[in-house]
C-alpha cells in the first residue's frame, strides 16, 4: 500500500508543477524538463503516468474539473427554487475563484485557449451538468429567459473571472456587499 501511495504523489506532485508553471510561464513555456525538476522526479518518470505533454496538460483540466464542481454543488438540493439553487452555486464558484487561485486560473486560460483537446473540453462539461439542469429547469418554469446555455453561462458565471481577476491585482476588492451585487446583476441579467 505505501508504494501506491508514493506512485499517488509523484502524480500529484506532477500535476502541481505542471499547474504553477502554465500559470506563470504559459503552456509552450513549461517543458517536462521544467515539470519534472519542479516535481523533484527523473523526466522519464512523467511518461509512467502521462503518455506527453498534451496528455498531462488534459488530465490536469480534468482533475481542475473535479474539484471545481465539487466546490460548484457543495450543498446544493435540487428542492430549492431556481433562485437559490442559483444562488448557492454562484456563491460557490465565487468562493472558487477566490479561494483556489491557481486552479481558476489554470480553467480560465483552458476557456481562452485551444490547449485542451475537444474530447477532454466535452467531458470537462459534464461536470457543469447540475448547473445545467438547473437551468434548464428554469426554462421550464419560466423563471429564467429561454436562451442558449452558453449566453447563460456568459452573462452569469463567466463575469466572476474578471472579478477575481481584478481582485488579484489588487483594483477591486470583492467584499461580501460587491458580492452580492454582483449576483443580483447576474440574476438580473438571465431572469424573466
């Protein structure tokens, strides 16, 4: 069990280094060389987890995936209305962005850039799944504006990066009251 559990690590540790560098140096900027001195391993140790580069830079997208939802629907109840199930996922992609800096980052640049294979995106998406049942389910009701998920995603969630981002530089502190407008201009903007 204790080799399991080191093999465990170096694939963490990997990942972490392949993480901070494409954050700091960008994708073409990271070599393995530079991922596998970081993670402390021999280069060839990346390829008995990974079969490249691209497949590294894949699985890391989807474990940012994994723990991005399960911050997205920590708590969520489907019995709730539209409106605060919304609300409970908004809260939660923002203490997201906020929290684990690093890792929005990292999902934000796969969201601007072709570095991610498609097949990889499409199975990212599933993640966003509850969020997109939810609205759908707005539709439904007629609580939320009958538009492309995509526009939904845009006018609500996608603003959040910009917050967080100017957050980072220090241009706008997103305090609980900033916060909550920001959510009732979200709201606003897909409600019927």
């Amino acid at each position: 069990m204790a080799i399991r559990q080191k093999c465990d690590k170096k694939r963490i540790d990997l990942l972490d280094a392949t993480l901070h560098l494409v954050n700091n140096h960008g994708f073409h900027d990271a070599p393995m060389s530079k991922i596998a001195k970081m993670a402390e391993v021999s280069p060839a140790t990346i390829y008995i987890y990974f079969e490249n580069k691209q497949d590294l830079i894949n699985q890391l997208y989807l474990e940012m995936k994994k723990l991005f939802s399960a911050f997205a629907f920590k708590n969520y109840y489907e019995e709730k209305c539209v409106k605060e199930s919304f609300k409970q996922i908004w809260f939660n992609i923002a203490n997201f962005k906020l929290d684990k800096v690093e890792e929005a980052v990292f999902l934000s640049q796969c969201d601007n850039t072709p570095m991610i294979d498609d097949a990889f995106k499409r199975e990212g998406l599933k993640h966003l799944q509850p969020l997109l049942d939810l609205w759908e389910r707005g539709k439904q009701e007629g609580v939320i504006k009958p538009i492309s998920p995509y526009l939904l995603y845009a006018f609500t969630i996608y603003p959040l990066a910009f917050l967080t981002n100017k957050q980072y530089k220090n241009n706008c502190e997103l305090n609980q009251e900033k916060l909550n407008e920001a959510f009732q201009a979200a709201w606003d903007s897909i409600k019927l």
